[in-house]
C-alpha cells in the first residue's frame, strides 16, 4: 500500500525533464539527462544504480545543493532552478535535511553543537535550541554522550547524530546520500529501521541513494533504477507498512 | 547567521589552528606595536617640546609698558611728546583693568632687587625675585627639593641651587632654616621730611629686615617670561615682594622720567594668557586700552608643522610593518580556506548563505585584527617605555633631568586597534568572498 500523502495531494518534489551537464574540456558529460519523477508527500524513495549513474548528482538537484543545466525541480510550488542563491540556501536551510555517507559532522565541535549548528544558521532563539537539539537526539536515541566529539563515536553513532543534525529544523524532505557507504550491515540496516521510523513518526518525505538493492527494497517504498543519467525504472517495493518495521535494530545502539 | 553565534563560531574556528592564527595576530601585534611605538615616540617629543615652551612663559606672556617708556625721557622730536601729554600710567588701574580682560590668566610686575642676605650670622649679596603663583606649573619647581611657597603670602623662600651652596653644602639642611632679607625701602619724600612740599617723585631709602623661612631648593633656574626671574637667586612670593616696595634697579628711571603721577606706577606688567595663539589678540586689546605690548611670535605654529610631518613619516615607518602583517592574514585565511573546504560545503549544505560564509571568515579576520589590535598597542606602549627608560638612565648619566618622551595618548590606542581591524578587514576581503563562492558539491566532494 503506498504511503499516505499530505492532505493537499501536494508531491514533495516534481522533476520534470532535468538534465545537468558538466563541461570537461572540449566534451559535455550528461551527468543527468532527461529525467521526469514526481516524489509524493511521505514517500521513502532509494535511488539506485552503479557509480556515475547519475543518480548522487540528481540528489544534490533535489537537495538544492546544484541547479540543473535544464528542466525543473518543484517543491511547495517553487521551481529550484529559478531561486535566488539566498532563496536556494533558505531552502536547503528550511525544508530539506542531508545526512552522508561519511556523516560529514564537524570533528571539533561536540554531537550537541553539531546538531545545534542548523539552528545558528537559522537564527533560532537561544532559549529554544537545547530543547531543540534535546529532541533531535532523543529521536535518534543518542540522548547520551552528547557532550563527546564525532570521533569518539562509533560509525552508527555519528550517522545518528548526522540525522538529528538533518532533523533538527523540522525539514519537509530528508535528503541521504549512501548513508549506510560506510558502516557494516548491522549497523546500516539499523540506520534505515531508523529513517522508516522517522519517516512514518513524522510523515516525512525521504529520497536515499543507495547501491545496496536488498536494504532498499526491505526499507523504501519505491525504488527508481538510475544509469548513463537516465532514470531506467520505477518499482514499488511492497515493503510493510512503515509501523510494522521491526524495532530489534534500533534498540541495540540506543539506550 | 546573529553576530554572537558567528562570533562563537570565528573564535572556534582560530582555535583549531591555534598556532598559525597565534602568529597571525602576533604579526599583526607587532605591526600595531612599531606603528604605536613610532607614533608614541611622535607625540611624546611633541608634547615635550610644546610643554617646555609653553612653560617657558614666553610664548604665552604679553610684556606692558606705559606708552612713554618705550620712548625714554627726550626721545624724538618735542612736538611728538606735547601730542600725547596723557600717556595711561601703568598703575594700580591699570593691572586691574587688564586683569580683567579675557582669556589673561594672571597680570603682574616684575619685582627685583639686588640685597643682602643674613644667615647663620653670616652676610651674602643676591639677587631677590618675586615669583608669581602661576610659576609652581612652569615646571622649574618640579623635582625641587622642599616644597613651593605654601600661600602666595607666606614669608617664605626658596633658594637656587647655586646660591643655597653657597650658604651650606648640604643644601637639604638648609630647609626648615631661617634667613634675613635686609632691604632698602622706598618711602615718598614728603612723608619723610612731614614739611607738606608737593610731591617732586623723589623717594628716600630706609634701610629694612624681613625674616623669611627657606622651604625649598630648586636646581633649575625658573625662568617666566622676559626680563623674567633668570637671575634671581633668591626666590619669595610675589605679593611678599610688593609689599616690600623695595628699591628697584629701574627706579632711578622712574626719579628721571616726569611721572605726571602721585600714585605709584609699575615700570612694567607681565600678562600671561590661556594659551599662545590667544597672544595676539589680547596684545592687540592691551594697546587699544592704550599701553605699550610687545610679545614673541607664535613659536609653536610652526612647531607643530613641523611635528605633522614627522609624525607622518614615522607613521609611514610604522604602517610598513602593519603591511607585511595584512598579508599574513590573506595568507592564513586562504589556507584555512583550503583546508575547511569540506567545512564550508557542510555548513552551505545545512543552509548556510553565501553570505554567512562570507561573514565568518570577516569576523575571523577581525578577531584577529582586534586582538592583534590590542596587543599590539600593548607592545607599543611597552616599547615607549623602554626607550623612556633608557633615556631618562642616558640622561642621569650626563646629570641631566628625566623626561617622558613617550606617550600613548587615547586617541593613538583607539585608533591603532581601529586601524588593525579595518587594515584585517581588508585583508579578509578577498579569502571571504572566495569561501562564499565555493561551489557546495565540489566542496562535500574534497577530501
């Protein structure tokens, strides 16, 4: 059964014929080419395919981090590619999160001042920010340790914090760039229970790039089949239902 | 991004590389320091300079004559002396009224008489000068030994060092001791001879003691105004003096020249202003009032030319140093930007604006520049004081007095912290806009 939408029917996101080439020298390289995909509200969608398929470079379109060479990406009626560079960043900023493969938490600071760093950013009250950063954490269930550095952490640990850094501003999508790359498979399906709890918690609307096909297809909705820049397919999973996900992987790391 | 947060944030980010930002801000520090240093040394010169001239008294002082003094007795031709029969005697009036002019500080004659002076049983000859209350500023009495006359009407003196030697070696016993002014006084004929003769202006002189307590020995020798107290050896306060009425060396002008007065008239007044440039028109309301005025050009307008310049080459020399320090800062800065790529893709993919990137390596340009700022002007002031130090130990050597030839004042340390940070802001124009212009993707792919 697909995941519910928002009440206004409203997709996430709506790509329509996105194309992004990169200039190498004399040659053109359609990193994207032509790709058309709405994301409905709610939805866990993994984008697959082999390295240079394309399918990280669309990621950062949706995430706002890159503009398209052509087409359009729409989300709360906005096109992307017609946004200021201020508008662009107050959208990575207000409605998207990002988690990555290699957490990319800053080593200096501690797991609360990187999950408080988006809320600097977005100039929330002092007075508000612990709670804030409080209930991030908790939701990751990293309520501990949160005054040690990512590198006192175990890989898990860090791409918890990662998430509840990529959740603290309250997003409308959650953007993952191959966020099991670099953790083993216990752990890596631990963080996916994780993002399909959150998902459904906090009806959130998330777009993973994996190359590991069984994890997507235990955990997203539906998977799209990315390769030479082109999006090949769309399937449907027939995962369960987000509530029905076993727990036992999450509970390990947590309390 | 709020100012506190990037400020945090900044302060972080220098800690992490602590010791090349260290020795950033230390370059900038020390380019600060000779800035402040040779500025210091500027303004220090300059306020000695300036001091010592303006206590000097001579370019701040207006000398007063009655017109006919001037003249002398049978000077020019006899119409020109009949046309102006009524030349203003310089008397009692006369000092009141130009007490009261504006911006004179004090008005008072000169008083000085060669005598005889008995201490210990013993009779020496000197010179005796009244010295006006406003000479304790005039910088001859600091350092003295004593202390200055306490009320301007205590019978009291203070020695030049030269004579005091000569009434004992050991010239600090000599404070405390009493000695004895004989004096000659004036006193009007009439009153002397009580036959009621109208007064011709001669004067008789009585032979008169004066008990005076010594208080204090001064090395330098005071000098106020022209015609000042340069040769006086023996020192009392001025309205002592006029109540002495000593027989003066002029008086015997005064028995020569036609007075046309039975009041007694000084033979001239010395007038101090608030400050030199006001000489010149005071001078010019003191003749109008109808006496003569005669004072020194303003020396110190050109001085302080002269000063602008050399300040201004030395603050040349010092902001070369301030040069070299700013592309320490564009130095660190665009290493640091290439060292938190990674950082700056990270923070651009959690929404941060180009512009708080921007804003972060500024604020972190400025902390540097601001504590470079403060320390550097700590070295500065430092460095004023060694020199200080080492002249004034140059200066005892050659028994000369110690002078400050340094000085820091608040206008130079808001200014030089003021210039750093501006100079750092500058600096970190360049590295902030290109961390702004850092492409997010090509950033987070860095490693």
């Amino acid at each position: 059964m697909p995941p519910s939408t928002t009440a206004t029917g409203l997709p996430a996101l709506r790509i329509d014929h996105v194309s992004r080439h990169y200039r190498m020298g004399e040659s053109s390289i359609r990193a994207v080419d032509d790709v058309s995909l709405v994301v409905p509200a709610g939805e866990f969608l993994a984008l697959l395919g082999s390295s240079g398929s394309g399918k990280s470079t669309l990621l950062n379109l949706m995430a706002g981090l890159d503009r398209p060479t052509s087409g359009s990406i729409v989300s709360e009626g906005r096109n992307l590619a017609e946004l200021s560079p201020l508008e662009l960043a107050r959208y990575r900023r207000n409605t998207v999160g990002m988690v990555f493969q290699s957490f990319n938490l800053l080593p200096r600071m501690t797991l609360e001042e990187n999950v408080e760093l988006p809320l600097r950013l977005a100039e929330v009250e002092r007075g508000e920010r612990a709670a804030r950063v409080q209930e991030a954490l908790e939701r990751v269930r990293l309520a501990k340790r949160t005054g040690h550095r990512p590198s006192e952490l175990s890989g898990g640990e860090q791409q918890r914090t990662a998430i509840a850094r990529a959740l603290v501003n309250r997003p409308k999508i959650l953007f993952a760039d191959e966020p099991t790359g670099n953790l083993d498979s216990a752990t890596g399906e631990a963080i996916l229970a994780l993002l399909r709890e959150i998902q459904s918690t906090m009806d959130m609307t998330i777009v993973m790039v994996t190359h590991e096909r069984h994890l997507a297809e235990r955990f997203a909705d539906r998977l799209a089949t990315m390769g030479d820049g082109k999006l090949l397919s769309t399937a449907a999973t027939g995962a369960p239902a987000s509530t029905q996900v076993p727990t036992q992987a999450t509970t390990g790391a947590g309390q | 991004m709020k100012l506190r947060d990037m400020t945090e944030l900044a302060v972080r980010n220098l800690r992490e590389a602590i010791l090349r930002n260290s020795l950033t801000t230390l370059g900038v520090a020390v380019g600060v320091a000779s800035l402040v240093a040779m500025l210091s040394l500027g303004v220090g010169l300059q306020q000695l300079a300036s001091s010592r001239l303006a206590k000097s008294g001579l370019f701040d002082s207006i000398f007063v004559t009655p017109k006919t003094n001037l003249r002398g007795p049978g000077a020019g031709p006899p119409a020109t002396r009949a046309a102006a029969p009524k030349a203003r005697p310089l008397d009692e009036a006369a000092r009141v009224e130009i007490t009261k002019l504006p911006n004179v500080i004090e008005v008072y004659p000169q008083i000085r008489f060669f005598t005889e002076v008995r201490f210990d049983g013993k009779p020496f000859a000197t010179m005796v000068a009244g010295m006006p209350e406003s000479s304790k500023q005039s910088g001859a009495f600091d350092g003295m030994q004593g202390a200055f006359f306490s009320s301007p009407n205590a019978d009291e003196a203070i020695l030049q060092i030269e004579f005091a030697k000569e009434l004992n070696p050991q010239t600090a016993q000599l404070i405390g001791k009493e000695l004895v002014l004989r004096y000659a006084e004036r006193q009007s004929l009439p009153s002397e001879t009580g036959d009621g003769a109208p007064n011709s202006g001669g004067f008789s002189v009585v032979p008169k003691e004066k008990h005076l307590r010594i208080v204090g020995v001064v090395e330098t020798e005071p000098a106020s105004g022209f015609g000042g107290f340069g040769s006086g050896r023996l020192l009392i306060p001025l309205p002592v003096a006029e109540t002495l009425r000593a027989a003066q060396v002029n008086d015997l002008r005064d028995v020569l020249r036609d007075t046309s007065s039975d009041k007694p008239a000084y033979a001239s007044l010395t007038v101090r202003v608030k400050s030199p440039s006001l000489v010149d028109a005071t001078e010019a309301k003191i003749k109008q009032l109808g006496f003569g005025a005669f004072s020194l050009l303003d020396a110190s307008k050109s001085m302080r030319i002269f000063f602008s310049v050399f300040d201004l080459l030395l603050g040349i020399f010092g902001s070369l140093a301030l040069a070299v320090a700013t592309l320490g800062i564009i130095n660190t800065l665009v290493m640091a930007i290439l060292e938190r790529r990674r950082e700056i893709g990270v923070l651009k993919a959690l929404g941060a604006a180009d512009s708080d990137v921007k804003q972060l390596f500024f604020v972190e340009a400025g902390v540097m520049g601001l504590a470079g700022g403060v320390l550097g002007v700590f070295f500065g002031w430092l460095i004023g004081q060694a020199l200080t130090l080492g002249t004034n130990i140059y200066l005892k050597r050659q028994d000369l007095p110690g002078v400050e030839i340094s000085a820091v004042p608040w206008w130079l340390i808001a200014g030089a912290i003021g210039f750093a940070l501006l100079v750092s802001l500058i600096a970190g124009l360049y590295p902030a806009s290109r961390a702004a212009k850092l492409n997010p993707v090509d950033a987070l792919r860095y490693e």
